[in-house]
C-alpha cells in the first residue's frame, strides 16, 4: 500500500438526504446516500487515492505530489453527522488492514481471481499503406494502447491511453461470506458481480471510483470524480437485500 495521505470521514450515523438511483440495467431502486464533498483545495490541489472502512467510518486518503516526484500527506477528519473539517494524523491499522483485503488480486474465498493485459493497435485514419498509417499514428499521438482488467471471463475495466488502475483503484471485494465484488467501468459505472465473475449488474451509471464495500456487506461507498477530477462527491450506495445476502 502506499504511504500517502489519509481524509477520514465517520458516516455510521451520517446525516443528509438519500437519492433513489436506476440504471439501464438495475431491476430495482438503488439508494443513494451522499455524505461529503472533497475538492482539491481541501487536500493542497491533491487528488482522492483510497477510500476505506473502520468499524462504521470511512477513510480517505488523498496524495499530493511534491516538485522532487514523491508523494507527501494531507488528512482531513470529519466527523459523524456534520461536514465540518479538522485534521487527522495518521492512518488506523484497520483502515490498512482493510485496503489491504480490498486491494488483493484474489478474492477472500479464493474462487475469483483479477487479471490485467494490454492490447495496442495502431488506429485507423483511414484507408492508407502500411508506411503512411505508422505516420499517421505518431502524427495523431502514437499507438494506441488499451489496458483491460478482468474477472475470469468478465471485463471489468478498460483504459485506452492511460496509466493502468492501481490495485484497488477500481474494485472492492465483499466480506467473504457475500462473495461478491463491486467495481467501477471504463465509463465510470458502479457494478456489482459473483467473486468469480457471473451475474454481473450494473447498480449505478456515473463518472464513479475508489469502491469501497463496507465491513457489515450492507453498503458500498463510492467517490463521484466531478469538474475534471478537482472534486469527489462521496456517497455510500445502500444495497437491496439479493446483494447482501451469502452466496
């Protein structure tokens, strides 16, 4: 896990209102209850890295980069019920035992297993030789390079052109006994799927990231990225019964 910065909000007994979510492919109503937003400004123009879970509360961390290259903290608490900011020390050792469950390649029952590959290809402007397409590609920005995660047969994720997901980025596992996963898209849809891949089902549309499911297997915490990635709405998505129980 990396050592960068940690926000840490305790929502067990969060206030505010809840949404009530469909998505082309949800069969029921999804809530959706937002808890806090975080800006750059909050974490010194940083970005949202991790969220977590400690006995109720959320964690989250954020990473601002130095001139030098490395990575230095900024950790912001906020406290159950309120939006109020103060700051936060250091991370628990729940918050990184936890991470470092979700973040695991392997499911907890050992029946899913994650596995990432590249495809790069040379796009197509047109009908045109050999010669002149390799131009045209390095011309255009050079070739173009598709990263994809999967979950036995499933896609869960694709990237074209872009760094690849850190572990963790883009999925959480569920507590053993549900067997289950929650993962972002390529588009930035929240799904949830069996650990080894079936029955998966899309639960919210959104630019989402960072899921997060909770200890208890009853929710699923989620950041929103808006305005380009400067600011995260953070909700925890309250999951109908036929996706918290045991498989």
């Amino acid at each position: 896990m990396l050592t960068i910065p940690l926000l840490l909000a305790t929502v067990l007994n969060a206030t505010g209102s809840s949404t009530v979510a469909r998505g082309a492919e949800v069969d029921q109503a999804i809530e959706r209850q937002p808890v806090v937003t975080i800006t750059s400004k909050e974490i010194d123009g940083g970005v949202l890295s991790e969220i977590t879970w400690d006995d109720g509360a959320l964690l989250l961390q954020g990473a601002v980069a130095n001139p030098d290259g490395s990575l230095s903290g900024r950790y912001v608490v906020i406290p159950a019920g309120t939006t109020t900011l103060a700051s936060l020390k250091e991370q628990t050792a729940r918050s990184m035992g936890y991470w470092n469950l979700k973040s695991k390649r392997v499911s907890p029952t050992g029946v899913g297993r994650i596995t990432s590959g590249t495809d790069s290809k040379m796009p197509m402007y047109g009908i045109a030789g050999l010669e002149r397409r390799v131009n045209d590609a390095v011309d255009m920005g050079g070739m173009q390079q598709k990263i994809v995660l999967r979950l036995g047969s499933l896609v869960i994720h694709e990237r074209t052109n872009s760094v690849a997901p850190y572990d963790g980025e883009v999925w959480s596992w569920s507590p053993a006994e549900l067997n289950r996963i929650a993962y972002t898209d390529g588009k930035g849809g929240l799904w949830i799927a069996s650990a080894d891949g079936r029955d998966a089902r899309r639960i919210l549309k959104g630019d989402f990231t960072l899921p997060a499911w909770s200890d208890d297997g009853r929710a699923v915490a989620v950041a929103e990225r808006k305005d380009g990635g400067r600011r995260w709405d953070i909700s925890i998505v309250h999951l109908p019964a036929d996706l918290r129980s045991p498989r």
